[in-house]
C-alpha cells in the first residue's frame, strides 16, 4: 500500500504534471479530473501516472500515451478515476511502459496481446517479465518503480554531477538544510508531499538505498529504450 499523504493533504494537482516536467505527448496532455476523484468515493489516488503504448517490433517507438491516475494499491486507472486505460489503436501485441514523476519507468519485456476488451497486466509481481535488467524495485513483497529520479534523466544518482540529492538541497535552501517544504514535488521522493533533506523521513535516503547504501557512486539507469 503506497502512501497516500499527497491525496490527503489536497496536494495532488487537478491538470497533468507531465507536460510541465517535458515528458512526450502523444494523443495525450492537458487532461484535468474532476476534484470528485480525489475523495474516497473513488479509492485512494495517490498520484499521477504515464502511460505509454510501444511498437512490438521496435519498443523503443512511442505510440501513443495517456495520463492516468495510480492508487494505493498500486492499481491504474484512467482520469475519470474509475474505468481502465484506453488507446486508439488496431488490435494486436504491443509493448506497455509506466512512467512516473520522480520514478524510473518499467516496460514490459513481451509484447501484450491487447483486444478491443482489453487486456490485464500486473506490474507489481515478479513474474511479469520486464524489459532490461533489475528493472523495478522490490517494497513489501510487491514490484515497484525505482524511486528517486529527481531531475527526470532516467538515472538515479546520489553523488557527482547531476545528481538527483543535490536539487532536494536547493529546494529547501542550500544554507538551511533542515527546512521542510509541504509541496507536489519530483523533489518529494517519498511522496509524504514534504520535501525535506535532512531528519527522519527525508528524501535524500532513499536515492541512497536505490544505488546501493555501500555503493553511494553507483548510477542506477531507467531500463527503457
């Protein structure tokens, strides 16, 4: 069960993050949702989700995504907070990527067989094949998105240029550390809707054991083409 402190503390926004944050559209961008699907008449959403619809010959071709909307437990659905994600597309095997703020993406590893009554797809077991390698994280049994990406390059990063604990810092003020910010922000990594960089539940820690706790140099990549 993932947090659901952005929902409840009325941070989540009501139009997409993802065209300010330079994610790419297509047939998708600008939706907003009905403030209605933010009260547990609709379940706990916890945020935001990107979906993308991928050729099966060549996954590293977008084409099409949509915006959606994620609970907590870990189940997507399309910006009217109820039905499943659509795409308008013949039906056939394509691959499917998520895509989240401050998460590395995951892909599937096999086409999906998708029909004009759809298809299921579980991303939270292990034995959903992903695309590449130790591609998602695992949290409390469950299969995970990595979270941390910070500047959203696709790369989790705790030290050296471009790394993703540095702009948790400027956030919150380089010269006062311990300031807590309460905002919706990839700088959240935890996603308790406070940006914090030093204290207990801050969100610098867990780029550190994305990367490896012993191995703070390390770079953990999206493994998405």
């Amino acid at each position: 069960i993932m947090s659901d402190a952005l929902r409840t503390n009325g941070l989540i926004p009501l139009s997409e993050p993802f065209t300010a944050l330079g994610f790419t559209h297509i047939g998708s961008g600008g939706e907003t949702i009905d403030p209605m699907v933010l009260t547990l008449l609709y379940g706990q959403v916890v945020d935001w989700i990107f979906v993308e619809l991928r050729d099966k010959q060549d996954p590293s071709v977008v084409l099409q995504t949509r915006c959606g909307l994620i609970k907590n437990n870990g189940t997507i659905v399309s910006t009217n907070g109820a039905s499943n994600i659509t795409f308008d597309a013949v039906p056939g095997d394509y691959h499917i990527a998520v895509k989240h703020r401050n998460h590395l993406g995951a892909m599937t590893r096999d086409p999906l067989a998708l029909s004009a009554s759809g298809a299921s797809l579980d991303l939270r077991v292990h034995s959903t094949p992903t695309y590449g390698t130790n591609a998602r994280a695992t949290a409390f049994s469950r299969a995970a998105l990595w979270s941390g990406d910070v500047n959203g390059n696709g790369q989790l990063k705790y030290t050296g240029s471009g790394n993703d604990r540095d702009p948790i810092l400027v956030a919150v003020g380089s010269t006062t550390p311990n300031n807590t910010l309460n905002q919706y922000s990839t700088r959240d990594v935890n996603m308790n809707g406070q940006v914090k960089y030093t204290g207990s539940g801050n969100d610098r820690d867990p780029i550190l054991v994305n990367v490896g706790s012993t191995t703070p140099n390390n770079v953990r990549s999206a493994q998405v083409p």
